[in-house]
C-alpha cells in the first residue's frame, strides 16, 4: 500500500484497521498526537544549575527546566550505556533480556520489539542521530528506524507527518576527560570545585572534574542549539521535548557502578500548553518527584503516543493515557564491565538505597582498560597505594560487604553505610524484600554466569530461557543469597549446592567457598572434584578457591585448560582469576600468550583480549618474542 499522498490520520485509520491494539489520538479526543523530540547526553549526572549546583554552567538546561518538568529521582537502571540502552530500547530490563553484560550482544526474545517499531506503525517518522549501542543481535536498525545516521534529522518527514527524534551528544563521554588539557584553557577552576569525600584532593582529580564541568557547559550548549533549531522551525509549540543523560558518570565511582553518581541522572521535559493534558504537575516549572527509571521510557512514550502499551514492557508509563500510579521503588543492577566480572543489584525508594552485591569478594576497584585512561582514576590508586587515603577513599580499593544501605538525603554520596547498623533493620528488610521480589518478577538472567549462560543455550534469547521448564530461578537465587552472604554457618548448604544438577547452583556454592576463605576448613577433595566440571565458570572459582589453599599446579593445569579450549567468555572469567591470584609463572605466561595468538583478529572489545593485554603488559612480557601485536 502507497502512503505517500495521504494524511497522517488516513493513515492512521488504514493501520488501526489492520492492527486493532493501536489506540489512534482521534479516541483520546486530541486535536493531534505531539511530536517527541529526545535530547540524549552521555555519562553525566545531573550536576546542572537547574538541580542545585552553583558551580555548574548550563543556562540552556535551566531555562528548559523553568519551562518544563524537572524529574528528582530519574535513574539509569545500569550504570553504563549498552545495558542501559538495551533496555530503554526495549521496556525491558537488560538483565530480564539477558543483556546486562557491558556489550554482551545476545539475542531478543521474538516476543520483544524495539519501541521505534510501534512508532512507525502509528505513523510516525522516527530517526536516531546516532548512537545505537542496544547491546543485542537482534535489532536492524535500518528496520527500526526511518533515518539513522549522523544525518538523520526530522526535517526530512512527509509534510503532516508526527515525528520521533533521538538526538545525541558525546560530549559528555567519559573519554572527555582522557586527555588533560592544560589549566589555563580550562574555564572552570580546579581549586575551587567541590569533590566527594572518596576522592583525595589531587591535582589531576580537581583537574578532571574541572574539565568535566566544562564539557558539561559545552552539551549544554548544543542542548540550545537543538532547542532554537526546533523553535526556528516552528515546531516547538507541537513538540514535547525529553532531555536526559543516558547514566552517570563519569568520575571514578560513578559510572559503572550502582551509586546515585552512576545511576542518578538529569531529566528534564517540556511540553507544549496545547498538551497540558499530559502535565505531571499543576504547572511547568514545576519539580516532579516520582520515582521514574529507563525501563519506563518506551511504555511512557507509547501511552502519549496512544498506543497500547505491549504485555511484555515491563515498566511504568509516567505520562500519557496510560499512566500509572507512582512507584515504590526503582531497580539498577550491573553485571560484567568490559573484562572484569562483577555483580550488583540495587533498589532505590525515596530516601534510601539498598545494593546487594553478590561478589562481594571482589574489589569494587577492579582494573579496567578504559576506565583507566583518565587521570584522575590512575591518581586515585597512586595516592591510596603511598599511604596518603583516609579509610574513606581507600574503601574503593577493599572487597565489598554484601549489602549496602544509604539514606540518600542526608549521605548524598553515599559513603556511611548502614546495613549493618540495628537503627535500619526494617528498612534494609523492606528493600532486600523488594529487591527479591524485582529479581523473581522479571526472571533475572544475571543468576546464570556469563560462560555456562553460553554453553548452556549459545545464541538463544536469555529472556526465553529464563521463562523454561529448565530453570528453577527461586532455587538459584535462593543459592546466590546464602552463598553470597559469607556465613560460615551456611557451609552444608553451600557444600550441598556443589553437588546439584544445576551448574549455576553449583557455581553459586563454590563462589561461597571462595567467599569464605580461611574462615572454614574444607577438605580440598571438595574443590578438586570440580576441576572437571562441564561449567567454565565452576572451573575457574574453584581453581581460585584452591590457589588460596595451596593447591596451586592443580588449579593451574584447570586455569590453562579453560584459556586452551573455552569460549570468550570463560577465558575471560580465567583470566580475571589469574589476575587476582597473581600467578606469573612462565606456565601461566605461555598460556596467555598462545590463548593471544590462536585469536583470528585483534579485536578490542573482544574482553578476553583486553584482559590478556592488561596481563601481559603488567608482567612487561616482550609481545615481540610471542609474535604478539594488539593493534590499539
């Protein structure tokens, strides 16, 4: 069928014939559906004038916000963008899609569509301009999208026709802040900015955030530019506007982590008065306080749209006919960060965050390629290894507890943990009640390690996986829970979990072992008998539970056979081990080199390359002698 001579509402009752789900804005009584127009920048919290921060620049930002919505609890739901995407893109958790791993690339369920989809059956031009990043095989952004490209513009619809516009700044990236510029070129002072109490005052630590304040000033002024390019066109009387940060960041300790500095961001909308039916407040320039995360956008956009929200979006419209009442909490997690494993979920109410960490033997500081390109990063770790922390500042650098409570208003940055203090025990009971509800409901995938996820199901959809007769998700967190705590009274249980059918189960025993340590006295046969394992996973906790017991050549042999014939994922996981047990012997040392050479490309975002790097060139071994060239 020909649509390029008909209106939008032609259209509209053609589409609406063949696709009865679709609720068209005649039915709602709108004089015209709104165009929507997403101003998208990277890594940053919202450290705006208009959120109360005197030393930021951003004129743009706070006349938008006098004009519209302030949103005061608007959060990421990881603190990094390819699961964080995933999950806008879909309305689905990365972690219910099996995609909360840092660029994971696994497959959507077929039952999951991108939103853009829905969009464009509605009638609408939708372009991205042009990041992607949606952490997944599955979406063809040529499909999904009108225009895509750097190009991409809504200029270029049909007269008439609603529009759907993503526009996106880098220039907040974390990589902004890669390369010092001198102090002179800088327009915000380094001696005069405030930094967390977790950072020591360092030259290059003030220098970074004072050039982070800078790039912020510059994003706010492509905000503008965006803005008057829309008022130019006469369109901004016709065009709700969202601006958002798609995460924290990008200091250390922010992005990346489940923080308020890694997860917390500036949103902001405005919407047209011929709209006012959707205000979130009596009036604009108003602060909205509703608990509002990315897994509610695509539902959200829909129900202003008017369109029917689909049954597997699993988050809450905020505005439109569709809106729900406010929510209790919002739910973050994080899982592998490029090379280095790790795995966190948090829960966040009004006032408090709870963070239940469930390798919590693991440093919350663990090295990172990219992360360790900025200044400030390396001079954290330089100071806190001469002895010049406070107990404050060197806490990144130590193992973690297993549960994290912050009273968020009166702790804003989230340093005096309370988990562990009587005065909170219904609060932190109410949150990790919460956080164990939010995990079974959305059938969360982080419970299966990365490696045995892949051997188990290789290109399947994690999300369809979850929702199998071959998953009982209630024994396995109920695993991970007890494991993770680190209870020496819990060691039957976690004795009895290596000895399940379950490989996931039988990790999340082992991992307790490993948490344990000295604390316990096993019989090695326990941990030797899983060196055999079908579980990659299984193989490289338990070598690392062993190497801290003296079982050293054994672990060894386990530890290089995984790197000689396991998939990407569980070499990576090996090498995080051959990291923290610090084995560089010339075994060890061969065996990473050849894993290295047997690669078909040097690919840097192959992870178990990056952590081969880090290791190679932290034992200054000559890549030359091994035939060895990384490329980046």
């Amino acid at each position: 069928m020909e649509f390029k001579n008909l209106n939008f509402y032609t259209i509209a009752l053609i589409i609406t014939l063949f696709d009865p789900s679709l609720l068209w804005c005649q039915q709602n009584n709108y004089d015209e559906v709104p165009n929507v127009l997403w101003l998208v920048s990277e890594d940053n919290s919202p450290l705006l004038g208009c959120y109360g921060n005197d030393f930021a620049t951003t004129p743009n930002l706070d006349q938008l916000a006098s004009e519209g919505f302030l949103y005061s609890h608007a959060y990421a739901n990881a603190p990094v963008c390819a699961p964080a995407r995933n999950t806008i893109i879909t309305g689905v958790y990365a972690s219910s899609n099996g995609n909360e791993h840092m660029r994971s690339n696994y497959p959507l369920s077929d039952e999951i569509r991108a939103f853009p989809e829905y969009l464009q059956k509605a009638g609408y031009y939708c372009t991205n301009n042009s990041k992607t990043d949606y952490n997944t095989s599955s979406i063809d952004v040529k499909e999904i999208w009108n225009e895509n490209s750097s190009r991409a513009h809504y200029k270029n619809r049909d007269p008439g026709q609603p529009f759907f516009a993503i526009f996106n700044s880098s220039i907040t990236h974390e990589g902004s802040i890669h390369d010092s510029l001198p102090d002179e070129q800088l327009r915000h002072n380094p001696d005069a900015v405030s930094i967390p109490p977790y950072h020591p005052s360092t030259e290059a630590i003030k220098h970074d955030w004072a050039q982070y304040y800078d790039k912020v000033e510059d994003m706010d002024k492509w905000v503008g530019e965006k803005l008057q390019e829309l008022e130019d066109l006469g369109l901004a009387d016709n065009t709700i506007v969202f601006y958002y940060g798609d995460h924290g960041g990008v200091l250390p300790r922010s992005k990346r982590f489940v923080y308020e500095t890694g997860t917390r961001v500036p949103f902001i909308i405005r919407i047209p008065e011929k709209y006012k039916h959707f205000f979130p407040a009596r009036s604009s320039g108003s602060t909205v306080n509703r608990l509002i995360s990315f897994v509610d956008l695509a539902p959200t956009l829909l129900s202003i749209a008017g369109i029917k929200i689909p049954d597997f979006m699993q988050g809450d419209a905020f505005l439109g006919s569709q809106k729900t009442d406010d929510p209790e909490y919002v739910h973050m997690f994080r899982g592998r960060m490029d090379e280095r494993y790790d795995m966190s979920r948090a829960v966040r109410d009004r006032k408090y965050r709870y963070i239940r960490n469930y390798m919590p033997h693991r440093i919350y500081g663990q090295h990172l390629e990219y992360l360790w390109r900025a200044p400030s990063m390396q001079s954290w770790e330089e100071t806190c290894l001469n002895g010049d922390c406070d107990s404050i500042q060197n806490a990144f650098w130590n193992s973690k507890p297993p549960e994290e409570l912050y009273d968020t208003e009166n702790d804003p940055w989230e340093v005096n943990n309370l988990a562990n203090d009587p005065a909170y025990s219904e609060v932190l009971d109410r949150m990790r009640i919460a956080n164990l509800d939010k995990l079974l409901k959305i059938k969360d995938a982080g419970f299966i390690p990365e490696a045995d996820r892949n051997s188990r199901i290789g290109d399947k959809s994690g999300y369809d996986y979850m929702r199998s007769d071959k998953v009982n998700l209630e024994s396995l967190i109920e695993a991970a829970e007890i494991s993770s705590m680190g209870d020496p009274s819990h060691l039957k249980k976690m004795i009895d979990f290596l000895k399940e059918d379950d490989s996931a189960i039988r990790y999340w025993g082992v991992t307790g072992i490993l948490i344990l340590g000295d604390r316990v006295v096993l019989a090695n046969e326990e941990l030797i008998s899983l060196l055999d394992d079908t579980s990659a996973d299984v193989v490289a906790t338990a070598a690392e539970a062993l190497f801290n017991v003296g079982e050293v050549e054994l672990a060894k042999k386990a530890l290089l056979n995984i790197l000689a014939n396991s998939e990407e994922f569980g070499r990576c996981h090996a090498l995080n081990v051959i990291d923290i047990v610090e084995d560089e012997s010339s075994e060890i040392i061969e065996g990473v080199a050849e894993m290295v050479k047997k690669q078909p490309e040097m690919n840097r975002r192959k992870y178990d390359l990056r952590a081969a790097k880090w290791l190679l060139e932290k034992w200054e071994v000559d890549l030359a002698e091994y035939g060895i060239q990384f490329g980046w």
